[in-house]
C-alpha cells in the first residue's frame, strides 16, 4: 500500500484526485492546497506518493519538488498540471519528478500515471 | 561465451592438434636423442670388447712369457683379470641384458640384444668365451697364490700352455665376433636414427599440414567476417542514405556521432554535421532560450531514472520552424525531432535524434484549419441567410455595398488637422449607423456587430483631443471586414441558387452544352477564352422557341471566339489580358420580351474589310463604299454570306454564322443590334418579342390541346 | 489583417522620416483600394512578404518628394538613379524593421524598386490593399500594405 498525497490548489482538482486513485494501491493520508502545507503535511505523515500541481500560491510545484525530494529523494512525484509547456515539464523532471500529465485528464489517465510511477 | 567457441570450434581443434603433434615431434626428438646415446654406448662397449680381446691375449701371452723368464706376473695378471673381467661383464650385458662399465666412466645400462643376428652372434661368442674364460679364471686364481708348491708350478704352466693354444686357435674369433657385433650395433644404431628421423619428419610435415589449416581457417574466418562488417557496413550505408529522416547519434557529452543519413544534409542543406556538437548545431537554429531547454531534454534523456515515454511527450522540438539558406536562398521549414535512447544491457549509451522534414504536413495541417475555418464562415453565413429575410439580402447587399464604397471615400479624402478627421470620423458614424440598422433588421448579426465595432472605435476617437490619420487604422480594417463579408454572402448565394437550380431546371444541360460549345471552339481555335453563360433556365419557353434562342446563342458563341477573341499572343502584345472573355446571357424582360446578349473582348468588327469584302462580292457599289453605315453593313451581314477569314473551318469562315443569325432573327421577329470598338470588342444584342408568330401559334395549338 | 502589423510598417516610416530634416509626418486616413495602381506614385520600392501571411507593403512616394529628401541630406545629385535609390532606402527601412518586428511567420524579401507601376502582380480577389497616404512637408507619398 502506497501513501498518497495530493497537492493542488483547486479543491475540485483535489477531490477528482480522491476521487480517481486506485483505492486498492494508494491509501489516501492528505491533501494540500499550497506547497508550504504541502511540506508540513510530507513531515508529519511521510507520504511516498505525491500529486502535484505547479501553479499554487505560498510555494509553488517546482519548489515544492525541490524540497520534498531534498526530504525524501525516493519520494515518488506526480506533476498534474495545466501549464501544457515542455520547458516546465523538463524542470519538474530535473528538480525529480517521476511523471507528467496534464490538466485536463481522464481517471484513466490519472490512474495510468500512478501506476507508472510507482512500477518504476 | 559458447557461441564464441562455436565459431572458432575447428580453429581451437585445429590448434589442438597441431600443438599436440609439436609436442609430440618434440617428445620423439628428446627419446630419440636418447636412444642415440644409449645405442651409441651399446656400439662402443662392443668396440670395447674388440680391444678387451686383443688385450687379454696380448697379456696372456705376455704372462706366458713372463712365466718362463721368471719374471714378475703380477702386472700381467691383474691386466688380464680385469680384461677378461670388463669382456666377460660386457658380453653378459648384451645376452642378456643389464649393467657394465661405460666407456665414459661409470656404468651402462645395455638392453638384451633379441635380434637373431645378435643373438647368433653372442651364442658364438659366449661358446669360444665361456670356457676361455673358466679356464683363465683358473689360472689367474692359480697365479695370485703367494706361494705356489712346484705341483702348483706344473699346473700354472700347464693352464697357461693350454690357454695360450686356446687364444692362439680362438681369439682371432672372438674378435671377429665383437667386430660383427659392433657392426651389428652400429647398424642398429643406424636403423634406429633411421627411423627416428623418419617420424620427426613425418610429424614435422603434419604439423605444418596442421599450421597451413589454422592459416587456411583463421583467414576463411577473418574474410566471412570482413564481408559480413563489410556488408552489414554497406546496408547501414545504404539505410542511412534512403532513409527519409535525419538521423544521429548523440553521446554524453553532446557529441554527434560520426555516422549520419544523407537526409540530415538534404534538411540543413549543408555538408557533413558528423562530430560537431548538438550544442553548436542546435544553437544555429533555434533560439537560445529554446536551445537551453533541448541541451535540458537531452541531459534527461540520458537520466535512466526518467521514463522514456513520458519524455518524449516533453520533446521540445516537435514541430520547430527554422529557416535554411537553401541554394542562397532562404526557406524556412518545419522540423520535428524525436529523441530515443541506445540502451546496452540497461546502460543508456547514446540517444538517438531522428530529424524529420513535416513542412508539408504542417501545410496541409494549416491548409486544413484555413478550410476549416472557411467552411464555418460559409456555414454562418448560410445560417445568417436562412434567418435574414432572403429577398431582401440582394437589395441590401447592393446598398450597403454603396455604403461601404462611400465610407471608403471619405477615408480617402484629405484631411488636414484634427477637426476635419473628427467631421470625417462623424460622417462616417452616420452612414454605419444606417447600416447598422439595416442589417440588424434583416437578422444579419456579423454585420451589425461590426458597425457597432465601428461605432465604439469613433466614439473613442472623439474623445481624443488630436485625431491623425493612423487612428483610423483600426476603422479600416472593419470596412475591409465588412466588404470581405458581402463578398462571402454574394459567394454564398450564388453558390446557394446554382445548387437549388440544378434539380429542377430542364434545360441545365444546354447550359452545359453552351459550355462545352465554347471550350471545344476555343481549343480548335487555340484561344484561351473565359466563357460565363446564365438566364437559360427557362422552363416556361415553348421547346421550339427554346431550340431556336439555343442556335442563335450557338451562333454568337462561334462567332464570338473564332472571329472576336485574338489569340493570346496578340492580346499580349496589344496589352491585353491573355485570356479573352465571352459572357453569353438571356434575360427575360417584365414586359416578356427575351433579351440574348453576348459579348466579347476581342478585337471588334473591322467595319472596313467588311466594305471591302461586300464590295468585292458587289453587294455595295463601290461609289457607295463612304457613304455606308455601320447599321447598313450589319444588315448586310446578317443577309448574305461575308467572311473576313481567309480560311473557312469548322466554326467560321464561310460567311455562314450571320446570315444564319439573320435568318433565325427574321423568324422570330427579333432584332439585332451591335455594338462594337475596334481592338476593344462587340456585343451582339438580340431582343426577341414576346410572342414571335412563331411562338404564338405554337402557343395556340397547345391551347387547344389542354 | 491586424492593426499591429499594420502598425509596424506605417511607424517604421514614421520613423524613417523622424530622422530627416523635417521630422513631421502626417498620416492621412487609410483607405482601401483593389490594386497597387489605384495607390501608386512616381517611384515605389515594394517588399514582398511570404510565410504565414502573404501580401506586399510597398513606399511609393513623387520625384519631388524624393528630391526633396535628397536635397535635404546635402546630396546634389537628383538623378533618376538617386531618386530610385532613396526610395529605396525607405523600402530597405521598412523591410529591415518588419524583418525585426513581425513573428517567425513573416518571411520578408529585398526591396523590389521601380519607376511608375511596380510591376508585381496583384494578389487573388477579395484582397485589398490599405493605402496609407503620407505627407512630407508638402508632398504626399503612399504607403500600402496587402496581407492575408
């Protein structure tokens, strides 16, 4: 069982996530609306699966990136975006993003990526 | 690992052999050698025996001698014993096989001889031996005594008297034995050297037999291997020289390898790119914000922690507009690169960069969406048609066409200072602000939105304090946009009323015909003609009456293109479009009357050669020849056969076309008049009246028949 | 057809005249007209432009307009080659400026320069050409802009 954690400042992002995840692999153990809750909530419950949105207020996805992974290298994160950009992509993926899909996606798709990420 | 043996299976046995030969070779040689030693002490310990014989006669007789002089015997006797001794040891040796001394010193071994020869010989030789050899024993024993008693005395002389006889009658014997032993011997030694050599010749030949093989294999191997790299490096070649993708390798360090596809070059339209670096390549053609993020991509790519699939839908470079200086001039082109990686056993060793030309596709791609868009325009603009109150639209469309012309003109005039473009923005707002109205009424909500676009853009040009021609930029453009769109709905509408004919009308196919007429007489002549036609649909006109409007139109057109339209090499000479034009129509009047017009651009009637010709035939008096109208010259046209073409062809020629347009106009009551310029064009003008006799008892006789 | 690209022709030649003598340039109200001839004066120096957008941006300015400017830089020389060659330079500055100014989807050509009317064939129907009148001091030159 994975521990999943979805960062996405839109709640209706937040709860289609929630909503999408494959509930046999993935146990949900918080949301975050921004970076900066999104790193308080890394430290208390450790997730090792992360969704994450790019655009955020506080901190947003690049940084946040950053820091989980300077946390926890082997954190394994989901970028879900709607910035349909190559250069954002290349630096989600440099800063040590596993995955990219972006907004708007499919529940396949979602749960396609997830899977991905976490066979790798 | 095996499969490397399996290719080298009969080279590694080959090696095999030959070492093991080597070694045997070498082996023979070292017992060999050996045996020549052993066989070379077998040959002079029997030489030995040659001397040992002599020797032990000679001290025998010496002892003899020395016996009867008194002498000392001790030299003589030990000289025998150890004589006779070495011989007798010797001779057992070669019986029977086993030790003696050797001639160097020390002992030797001697292998019993078995040959019968030998053994022949030694039988002799231990006959004569033996007893010789008790019977010196003996004496030698009898000799060493201290003190010998006088019996003894007798006996010794006795033992020495019967040796000596026995030597003098044997030893020569002996001798002769031990030399045909040593003779024996020798000969063996020979024979064996014989043979020995004989085998290391024999494995020396094999094993060099073997050699030549490892040569022979080793060289088939290396040359299938040759024309295997050769011919898997002529296959690559061959790919990379059809393939229709640039492609490259890529290393770490960005280095682009040395093999290349000749598309590459054919893309950038430069020379070889092979070792250049993807950063110096890259750089000169795309943007430096671009490049950072493709030296970005690749650097990922080769990151094996990063899935390739997810990368390649980050590639930056999918669709790159660049421009190539292609034969000097400048092209520019759309690209898409795709990067793959060159995995070895899961190592990532290079990425693969395929460049591929989709300038094409990206043509069609946009070719598509301008149609696309075309097509949605049309598609609102029928909407628009179907809920605008259609028999207005023409009325409108032709008004505001006026409109837009006038607005056109007020932009036009010159203006000086900022009051007077405010009067012509204000002009302007009047005449849109009808227009406005007009299409709003007629449902036509493109157009009024754009006037009330207008309407905004003068409004906030009023409020600024200096007005100059550039403010009315934007207004510009929305006239151009609002006569590009009555042009669509013309197009629209046309294209909407040729539908809607076509099911219903009878006689769209003599339209066609008219059509085909024209083409057909236009390629016989070989002049290229624009030929537009309309008004024959005419469904209510009696078939005959039809039949009749179709010959003179037939007529008009032959005439038109064979004797009006230039060929194209004089139009452009005389400035004119190369192609000429010919607008056949039939209208039909409110009051009934059926007007056939046809006009050309062509070279017009030359009113003097018609003179001319007329004259010639006597048709006008040659005094008369000033005085002629041009309306009489056209009566006399459309009454008689007169040609101005030197050659009659199938279209014109033989003065037919107007006289059979005269004839046809006399029947049905129609007149014809012309109007023409020369070098500029004519139009013939034919108005038929509403009920030509013909027609009207046609009309009656169907009457009678309802 | 945008205002901006609009724009940039017509400001480049503002700008082009900013740098003489007489810097003010009066912008006439712009107008449509269907082919080159009906906006044409005696000297006209036209870039072609390809690409995303096709069409033509052509100066066409009177010999004394050019005169004018030719006195005005200390030249002497009014020749008919003199005056073909400030014409175009003017259609140099504009091809230059578009070049920087307009996207990837412009490709713009040399100047194509001649006396009288350009000899450049009018695009397909329905595109019209916006002529932009300019005067210079006392003379009125043309500028005229076709893209679609």
């Amino acid at each position: 069982m994975h521990r999943l954690m979805i960062v996405d400042d839109s709640k209706l992002i937040r709860q289609r996530i929630a909503r999408e995840y494959d509930a046999d692999t993935f146990e949900l153990i918080g949301t975050a609306e921004n970076g900066a809750d999104a790193i308080d909530l890394f430290e208390q419950s450790s997730p090792d699966v992360v969704t994450m949105d790019l655009t955020m207020p506080k901190l947003d996805g690049i940084d946040c990136i950053e820091q989980l992974i300077s946390r926890d290298p082997s954190t394994k994160i989901l970028v879900i975006s709607a910035l349909n950009d190559t250069s954002i992509g290349i630096e989600a993926l440099e800063k040590g993003a596993m995955g990219f899909i972006t907004k708007p996606f499919s529940g396949a798709d979602l749960k396609a990526a997830l899977k991905e990420i976490i066979d790798d | 690992m095996s499969k490397v043996f399996g290719r080298y299976a009969a080279i590694i046995a080959t090696v095999v052999v030959f070492l093991t030969l080597v070694l045997g070779v070498l082996g023979l040689n070292f017992y060999t050698s050996f045996q020549t030693e052993v066989t070379a002490e077998a040959v002079n310990i029997a030489g030995r025996q040659r001397m040992l014989s002599q020797r032990t006669a000679k001290s025998l007789s010496n002892l003899n001698y020395k016996f009867y002089t008194q002498d000392d015997l001790s030299i003589d006797i030990a000289e025998l014993k150890a004589a006779s001794a070495l011989f007798d040891r010797s001779l057992k040796a070669f019986t029977n096989g086993g030790e003696t001394n050797s001639t160097k010193g020390g002992a030797a071994f001697l292998e019993q001889v078995t040959s019968d020869r030998g053994r022949e010989i030694l039988s002799q030789a231990n006959e004569l031996w033996g007893p010789f050899y008790d019977r010196l024993s003996t004496m030698v024993d009898l000799a060493e005594r201290s003190s010998l008693p006088i019996s003894g005395q007798r006996q010794l002389s006795g033992l020495i008297a019967d040796n000596v006889s026995y030597a003098n009658s044997n030893i020569n014997q002996i001798l002769k034995l031990m030399n045909d032993l040593t003779n024996y011997q020798e000969g063996q030694a020979t024979a064996s050297a014989d043979t020995s050599r004989l085998i290391q010749t024999l494995g020396i030949i094999a094993s060099l037999v073997c050699f030549a093989i490892i040569l022979f294999l080793i060289f088939g191997q290396l040359q299938r291997a040759d024309r295997k790299a050769l011919l898997a490096q002529r296959e690559t070649r061959k790919i990379f020289e059809t393939v229709d993708q640039g492609l490259f390798l890529i290393d770490r360090d960005f280095n682009m390898g040395s093999q290349q596809s000749k598309e590459l070059e054919r893309i950038f339209s430069s020379g070889f790119l092979a070792g250049k670096n993807l950063h110096t390549f890259i750089s000169d053609i795309v943007s430096s914000t671009d490049l950072e993020k493709v030296l970005r991509y690749v650097r990922l790519l080769f990151d094996p922690h990063k899935k390739q699939k997810l990368l390649q839908d980050l590639n930056p470079l999918k669709k790159l507009p660049i421009q190539v200086q292609d034969q000097g001039e400048l092209t520019s082109k759309y690209l898409r690169f795709s990067f793959s990686r060159v995995e070895n056993n899961g190592k990532i060793e290079g990425v693969l960069a395929s460049v591929s030309d989709i300038s094409n596709e990206i043509r069609l791609e946009n070719e598509l969406i301008e149609e696309t868009k075309r097509s949605e325009k049309q598609l609102e603009m029928i909407s628009v048609l179907l809920s605008a109150d259609a028999n207005m639209l023409p009325e409108f469309i032709k008004s505001s066409d006026r409109t837009y012309e006038k607005i056109n003109q007020i932009f036009r005039n010159p203006a000086r200072n900022s009051s007077e473009f405010k009067i012509k923005a204000d002009s302007v707002l009047t005449l849109v602000h009808a227009t406005k109205g007009e299409s709003s009424l007629l449902g036509l909500t493109i157009i009024s939105e754009t006037c009330h676009e207008i309407e905004d853009k003068i409004d906030q040009l009023k409020l600024k304090n200096d007005i100059g021609g550039d403010d009315f930029l934007s207004l510009t453009i929305l006239l151009d946009r609002l006569i590009s769109t009555n042009e669509q709905m013309k197009s629209v509408m046309s294209a909407v009323a040729g539908h809607s004919q076509s099911p219903q009308t009878i006689d769209s196919g003599e339209t066609q015909n008219l059509i085909k007429l024209a083409t057909d007489v236009s390629r016989r002549q070989h002049k290229e003609v624009a030929f537009s036609t309309g008004g024959f649909d005419m469904p209510h006109l009696a078939p005959d009456l039809r039949k009749n409007i179709l010959s003179l139109a037939s007529q008009l057109v032959r005439n038109a293109i064979s004797h009006g339209i230039e060929s194209s090499d004089i139009r452009k000479t005389l400035g004119k479009s190369e192609q000429g034009s010919v607008k056949l129509c039939l209208l039909q009047e409110n009051s009934g009357k059926l007007i056939l017009s046809c006009e050309d651009d062509g070279a017009g009637i030359n009113f003097e050669s018609i003179k001319l010709e007329a004259s010639k035939n006597g048709l006008i008096k040659a005094e008369d020849i000033d005085r002629v109208s041009s309306k009489q010259l056209l009566q006399l046209m459309l009454k008689n056969r007169l040609s101005t073409r030197t050659a009659a062809d199938a279209d014109a020629g033989r003065g037919a076309g107007l006289s059979v347009l005269g004839s046809i106009s006399d029947q049905l009551g129609a007149r014809v008049s012309l109007q023409t310029r020369q070098g500029v064009g004519a139009k013939f003008i034919i108005s038929i009246p509403k009920t030509a006799p013909e027609m009207a008892t046609k009309k009656l006789t169907e009457a009678s028949y309802a | 057809m945008k205002e901006e690209n609009l724009r940039v022709f017509l400001s480049s030649i503002v700008k082009y005249f900013a740098h003489t003598s007489d810097p003010s340039v009066n912008v006439g109200a712009p107008y449509l007209v269907d082919e080159i001839k009906d906006a044409c004066k005696d000297y006209t120096g036209l870039i072609s432009i390809s690409g995303d957008y096709n069409g033509v941006c052509y100066f066409s300015a009177p010999a004394v307009l050019l005169r004018h400017l030719i006195l005005s830089v200390g030249e002497t020389d009014t020749s008919e080659s003199m005056m073909l060659d400030a014409v175009g330079e003017v259609a140099n500055t504009l091809s230059g400026n578009a070049r920087k100014e307009l996207g990837k989807g412009f490709e713009i050509s040399a100047p194509h320069i001649t006396k009288g009317l350009p000899t450049m064939e009018t695009e397909g129907e329905g595109n019209r050409i916006y002529a932009i009148p300019i005067q210079w001091k006392s003379y009125k030159a043309m500028l005229g802009i076709s893209l679609h």
